[in-house]
C-alpha cells in the first residue's frame, strides 16, 4: 500500500507535494499511478491534490479507487466522506464515514460530526444527537457538537438541556452570534424572556443585520395593545 521512499520517481512527487508544488506533484502522481495502479497511498495523494483544486470528479474517483485497494485504509474512508459531502453524495459520504469508524485504530473523531450533520440533514434528529453526543465523549472542546445537538434539542423543546449545552460553548466563544440567536430561543422557552431579550440584544451587537434576531426582538418586546 506504500512505496519506498527511496524509490526516487516517489521521493521526487512526495517532496514536490509537500512543498506546495502542485503542478508538478500532480504530473510526478500520475505518471506513478500509471506505473503502480494497485497503490492506494498514491491514490490518497492525487485524490488530495484533485481536491485542494475543487476537481472533486477527479478526487472522488482517486478516493474510490484508494478504498476499493485498501479497503482496511482507514484515511482513505474518511477522505472519500468529506469529498462526497462536499459533493452532494451524502449517502456515500455517510457510508465512507461509518466504514472509517467501523475501522479500530484509524477512525476519526470527525467522522461522528459529519455523520452527525449528515442525519441533521436529512431530519434523522435522534441519529444526529448520538453521533454528536459521541463527538462530543470524543472530543470534549468541540463547540460544533455543543451547537448542533443545542438545536436539535430546541426542535424537541428539550430547552434547559439545550441551554445547557450553549452556556458551555459561549464560555469559549462569547461572541458567537448564532449561538446567541440560539440561547435567547431555548431561554423563551423556558418563559425567561427578559433574559432572552438581552442574550438578543448581544446577538445583534454582533450581527446587525440578521432580520431573524430583529423580527425575534421585534416579537418579545411588543407592547401588546388595550
């Protein structure tokens, strides 16, 4: 699955692809993957390079080829679920993900994120809220999983466990404003409006543009009529 890096033709295109060189990386890997069409690392790397240049047709199809050589290739997997993400092909993005967690050693903490957003997506809340929670178990610091699982328990009208969550996220990023935006949601449902209205109005510092914030400010501070 790997070449010797004493293999010159492979050190010349590894040193021309971490040097930033692309042009030449990409010539030196396809001339490579010509020679070597059953090494999945060269596939990796052209998949990479077809990637950072927004060629995803061409990426998705080196990726394919490096799971379908290195099924037990655990980045591979994951490389193949974030191009398909990016590409619309959420299916094959949550099938690539779910292998590379299945994978013991090589999985990716990430993985339960975007598998998390996938399901987000597609209106699987309860599946989202496991992958994130399982994010989060994984990777305690990331707010991402905090903000997400913070909406879907909103949806749910679970709101002290979303305000929960969001308290613990905007320690880090006080200045988050749809994370405020957020707050200010799961605190209305609480009944504390008046602690709604001032998380509001912290949103709109931040964002004063946002007509969602306004029209939410507009709807608690009304004065209704006699």
């Amino acid at each position: 699955m790997t070449m010797d890096l004493s293999f010159p033709d492979f050190s010349a295109a590894l040193t021309s692809y971490f040097m930033g060189d692309k042009p030449a990386a990409l010539e030196a890997l396809t001339r490579l993957s010509a020679e070597h069409p059953d090494n999945a690392s060269i596939c990796i790397l052209l998949g990479n390079l077809h990637y950072s240049r927004g060629a995803l047709d061409e990426a998705l199809r080196s990726y394919r080829k490096a799971v379908e050589l290195g099924p037990k290739y655990g980045h591979a997997y994951y490389k193949l679920g974030v191009c398909s993400f990016r590409a619309g092909l959420l299916d094959e993005a949550r099938d690539a993900f779910c292998r590379n967690l299945e994978l013991q050693g090589q999985s990716h903490a990430m993985s339960n994120y975007w598998i998390g957003l996938i399901d987000y997506f597609l209106g699987k809340d309860e599946q989202a809220l496991d992958s994130f929670h399982r994010l989060k178990e994984q990777s305690a610091e990331s707010g991402f999983a905090n903000f997400f699982m913070a909406q879907l328990l909103v949806k749910h009208n679970r709101h002290q466990e979303a305000l929960d969550l969001l308290d613990e996220l905007l320690s880090r990023t006080p200045d988050f404003s749809e994370a405020l935006y957020l707050r200010a949601q799961a605190l209305r449902g609480l009944y504390k409006n008046f602690e709604a209205v001032q998380c509001l109005r912290r949103a709109l510092e931040l964002a004063p543009g946002d007509k969602r914030i306004q029209m939410e400010m507009e709807t608690l501070t009304e004065v209704p009529s006699i």
